[in-house]
C-alpha cells in the first residue's frame, strides 16, 4: 500500500491527476506522430508537435518539483514514486501509474477487482510496447545499418524483446536503441513477475479464507452434534424418571 503523502498532496493530486493524464496522452499521440511520420510530414506542423511536447515535458516538471514540495516526506517522494519521475522524462508513461493496482491487497479479492487488475495489466502491456516500439525507431532509423526502419518493425521488435522471445531478425545497433532493448527486457521481466505474484498472492488470500471457513463449519457441525446428543440424553433421562415405579406411602 502506497505511503500517505499527506492532506495537501492528496488534494493537489485530486485536482491535477485527470489533467496530467490527459497531457500525457496528447504527449503520446503528438510524440508518436512526429516519430512515425517524420519523412511525411511538413517541417513547420514536426516543429509544431516538438513545440508541444516540450510545453508538456515543462508541465510535468512544474508538476513533479509541486509534488516533492508539498509531499509529507519531502523528497522521499521521488524515490516512492519512480513512475511519476519516469513521466518527467517520457510523459507518455504516466499512464502506467495504473500499475499502482497490483499494490493494492484488496485487488483480488473481488471478481470485480481481479477484472480491473486484468485490464490494468492489458492496458500496460500496450502502452509499453508502444513507448518501446516508438523509442527504439527514433533512435534506429537514422542509423544507415540498421534494420529496424519502419513503425512495423519496431513493433514487432518490442514484442518479441518483452516477450523474451528474442528471434533476432530486428536488433539494435545504437547505443540509444541497445539501451531502450535493456530496458525494455528488464521492464517485460518485472511486469511478468509482477503479474505472477499479485496472482499467487490472490491465491494464497483465497486459500486462507477457505481454510478459516471449513475450520468455522467444522465448529458449527460439532456444536450442532453435541447439542443433539445432549437432547438425546435428555430424553432417555426423563423417559427413565418416568417409567420408574413409585414407592406407596
């Protein structure tokens, strides 16, 4: 569970989270945009969406340092919170603070809570596979050897390098490119283990309440045994105090 921040944080945080998300959404579309169709696109509308992105990369740095400010544990703040400081550089990655979910202890215990997790954790897995696709083209194809020269490509690179599949056909060769392959592996590895331990945790809890539920009706069952051969005996008691002849006076 997340650590509180204190009431000035949360209420900034209700006020600026809907908006910070919406930013790092056009910060994807308008990033991805100009990476995609770099060689299509007129030079004033690509100097207008690296104007944009910059406004919104100085928007999330306002952000992160109000945040540090105002937060119960100073800076502290940035080392609890490495998806928010993670969005200062790449703001298409705030998004992931849905991850946040698998944090949470109550996330399976309902059928509705172990659905939200699922779709955070579909929701995920495109976003990254996106960011990397989109990362490791820009670095990639202005190098003259590399294969990976189209958005196809790259996609199909950050599937197979998250998956750890790893055919080899696209590979990096710029330093950049061999850097976002890194991290890329590294963040497929955590997400998998993530995954797998929120599941095996849900499990264990499930495990556990079953236990307590046959120990509670084992119980019930005894006392409801128990109660019955006390009536039993009861009525054998009185069936011999009344069969028992009287004495005459």
């Amino acid at each position: 569970m997340a650590e509180p921040m204190g009431d000035k944080y949360d209420a900034y945080a209700k006020r600026t989270d809907h908006w910070m998300a919406v930013l790092a959404f056009v910060f994807l579309v308008t990033w991805s945009t100009r990476i995609i169709f770099f060689a299509s696109l007129p030079g004033g509308i690509r100097n207008t969406l690296l104007v944009v992105q910059t406004w919104i990369w100085i928007v999330f740095l306002v952000d992160i340092i109000v945040r540090t400010v105002i937060s119960k544990k100073s800076w502290r703040y940035l080392w609890t919170h490495p998806i928010d400081v993670v969005a200062v550089v790449i703001p298409a990655a705030r998004p992931l603070k849905i991850l946040t979910t698998f944090t949470q202890s109550a996330a399976f215990a309902t059928s509705k809570g172990r659905l939200q997790t699922m779709q955070a954790v579909g929701m995920s897995v495109v976003l990254l596979l996106w960011i990397g696709s989109v990362a490791v083209l820009a670095a990639e194809r202005p190098v003259a050897d590399s294969a990976i020269n189209t958005f196809g490509d790259a996609l199909w690179w950050a599937i197979v390098t998250v998956t750890t599949v790893g055919y080899g056909d696209f590979a990096p060769i710029s330093v950049e490119g061999r850097v976002i392959a890194v991290l890329m592996m590294l963040v497929g590895i955590a997400l998998i283990g993530v995954v797998t331990a929120s599941v095996a945790a849900a499990f264990v809890r499930l495990t556990s309440q079953g236990d307590e539920l046959d120990d509670e009706e084992r119980a019930t069952v005894r006392h409801d045994e128990l109660v019955e051969r006390i009536a039993s005996l009861e009525a054998k008691l009185d069936s011999l105090t009344q069969s028992k002849p009287h004495k005459p006076q």
